[in-house]
C-alpha cells in the first residue's frame, strides 16, 4: 500500500462531518486498510469493511494502552484516568470484573421505572412550551442520558453544564491544547468528586466503586476510579445522547419509517438496533496503537505503536454484511452491527443505552402524535471528529 495518504480527514470539510459515508465507502472499495490523516494533524491506518473491522477489534497485536502510542504522534490521551478504554488484559480483566455486577441486564432493568418517570418529566416540561418548538437535544436528550448517568452514578451536584462543555471539547475538538485543557480539567473535578463520595459513600454505584474489591483482595487505585468516573460519565450520556438524536432524527427523515413504529410500538427494540447500525453515536474506535506488525485483510501494519482506528460507521454500512446499508429500515433484522464494539471492549453500557433510547422514543412518540424537524436537515450543524458521531442541535417542532 506504501505510506501515501489516501484521505486528510481534516481537510475534508463539513460535508463529510455531515455525511461521511460516501468517502468511507469510497475507501472501502479499494481495500480494508488505508493510511490517513486525522483531524488532529496525526497520521493512522483506518480499517473499514465490516469483516476487517470485526478483526480488529480482537486483533490481540493492537494495545488500548497509550503507554505502547508512539512518542511521535502528535496526539494527547482522550481520556483521564485508567480505565476499561485505555487498558488491556490483564488489567482490564481485572477492572471489567469489578464494574460488570453493576451492568447486569437484571440491574439494568431495575432502572426502567427511573428513565421513565424522568423522561416523563422532560417531556412535560418541553411540551408545555407556548410555540411548540425545542431543540431535541438541548430539551429532552441531554438531560435524560446526563440524569440517569448522574442519578445511577450517585452525583447529583454535577455541574453539568460544565461538565458537558469539557466532555464535548475532550472528545470532538480538532484543536489539541484544547483537548488536553478539557481533559485536564475534568481530571481535576472528578478527582475531588471521588474524594467527596469517599467520605460520604451511598447505596450509587461509585460508592460500590470504591468499595469494591477482587477475588484477591485489589481494589480500584485512585487514579483507576478517576478513570471509570470519567469513562461512565463521558461516555455514558455522551453516547446516549446522540444515539437518541440521531435515532429520532433518521425517523423523522424517513416518514414512512416513522408511520410503521407509530403503529406498531413493539418494533422499537428492532428500531433502536437500526439506529444504532443507521447511524451509530461512535464513528471510529477509541486509539489502539501496534505493538508489533499486525496483518489485518491482507495488509501489514508496522509495529511501534502506530495509530489504528476502526471505522463502525463504515463496519455497519457494508453491503457485504447488511443488503441495502443505506436504507434506513426499523424492520431490517436485528443484529450483527457492531456499533457498540466487538470483543472483550464491548460496551459494559450497551443495556442502559438501549433501555434509555426505546424508554425515550417510546414516550417521545406517544406524548407528540405529531412531530417535525424544525430545520432543514442540510443546515444541521455535527459533531466535528472521527469519535463522536451527532448533531449539535436538533430543532423539533410538534402538535398537539
């Protein structure tokens, strides 16, 4: 393949921030690996295809660890904290261990009377604005995914309008020192978050955090739960948010979509998987860096902790695996996509995020007989970067 750069992803624009489908798969018709540029300025090899995809995901030869990250690349952790992301085996064995009790799908469950009355209570007060109109996001999405996070977690005195800010700049900026100031400072705030629930632990789950322990008697270190704070929080609402606005968004532009779950409300377990394979909150992977060469399709990647990202976006577009992957279709057959990972990094949150999303278009459905997009789609503003795949707003507007 030689080392030319087949796409500058940060020269591409916001046409491809809208809709980068089309380059992907572009990129995918001439083969499964590709050099690129990041928006960062750094240099990665970019896997798509969803067969290639799926591989690497398990590909033992690729670390999440950023001590095996080239010094050479331009690029500052995305993350503060260990944490499942930033952490191989054993390690993250060890830390899934003592975090995966409290993502079972029986606790998960348990949760549903919550994300109901709190969407509940979102809706009634968005609804009972006098011109009928809301930015989805803004209303309804964000303070959902951030409740039931904050709620779940024990932090009700988060400050989330912050918090969000730091969130969206650590993970979707192209300017690095502002990501790394993001990152830094949420550090700092969750550091003295851990310290107050320390003393005055509850019944939440980062108390169970801090209390927990190992069949050998290790405990999470500080800087571990300064991690896991930072990884339920972050990705924890930031995921659910956008998967909630993407998803109502691909109904809303899709009427005939949108009349099928109207009518038939017990598709939207099936909806919500097509959402998330339509158009996934998370584009390409979290870094994983090569700890020797790594062949993948065919094509050798050097070791030396050269950057790899996996395009899901694309994975979940593959007519290979998905007949017809750009028609969005609530009654397509569920399963396969793998917008929440593959392998031992699978999302430990993927219940709660679909028990929010259907919990929230469910209701949104039934409260709103009649709902509209407010803009036209073209003049919806996205996410910038490769990581976090949404829109900023979205402005609704409904009837009675």
């Amino acid at each position: 393949m030689g080392t030319d750069i087949a796409a500058d992803f940060g020269a591409l624009g916001e046409e491809f921030t809208r809709n980068p489908y089309p380059v992907y798969a572009a990129l995918r018709a001439r083969g499964p690996v590709h050099r690129v540029r990041v928006p960062e300025g750094a240099r990665a090899w970019l896997v798509v295809g969803h067969e290639a995809c799926r591989a690497a995901l398990t590909e033992p030869s690729l670390s999440k660890s950023w001590r095996d990250a080239s010094p050479s690349l331009p690029l500052a952790r995305l993350s503060a904290g260990e944490n499942l992301l930033s952490s191989n085996p054993p390690d993250h064995t060890r830390l899934r261990k003592l975090v995966a009790g409290e993502f079972t799908p029986r606790r998960v469950e348990a949760l549903a009377p919550r994300v109901r009355a709190l969407t509940g209570e979102l809706l009634d007060a968005m609804l009972a604005r006098p011109d009928g109109t809301a930015d989805l996001v803004e209303a309804f999405a964000f303070p959902l995914a951030m409740g039931v996070i904050c709620e779940l977690l024990g932090v009700p005195s988060l400050d989330r309008a912050a918090f969000r800010e730091w969130a969206e700049q650590a993970l979707s900026s192209p300017d690095q020192a502002t990501r790394t100031a993001a990152t830094a400072a949420m550090t700092r705030y969750l550091a003295g978050m851990v310290d107050e629930m320390r003393e005055r632990p509850g019944a939440d789950l980062m108390s169970a955090l801090i209390r927990a322990t190992d069949e050998d008697g290790g405990r999470l270190s500080p800087d571990e739960l300064i991690g896991m704070a930072w990884l339920l929080l972050v990705t924890g609402f930031e995921t659910t948010v956008q998967l909630i606005a993407t998803g109502v968004l691909a109904l809303l532009r899709h009427p005939g979509q949108l009349a099928a779950l109207r009518a038939d409300p017990s598709l939207v377990d099936n909806a919500v998987e097509e959402m998330l394979r339509y158009e996934g909150p998370v584009e390409t992977t979290t870094y994983r860096f090569t700890t020797g060469p790594v062949e993948i399709a065919g094509t050798t990647i050097p070791g030396g902790g050269e950057l790899v990202l996996v395009a899901l976006a694309d994975a979940d577009r593959d007519p290979a695996r998905f007949p017809d992957p750009d028609r969005f279709d609530i009654r397509r057959p569920a399963g396969g996509h793998i917008a929440f990972g593959h392998g031992i990094h699978y999302c430990l949150g993927a219940p709660l995020a679909r028990l929010q999303a259907r919990t929230a278009v469910t209701a949104l459905l039934a409260r709103c007989p009649a709902l509209f997009l407010d803009a036209d789609p073209s003049d919806l503003v996205w996410r910038t970067g490769l990581l976090i795949r949404g829109p900023r707003k979205l402005p609704v507007r409904w009837r009675a």
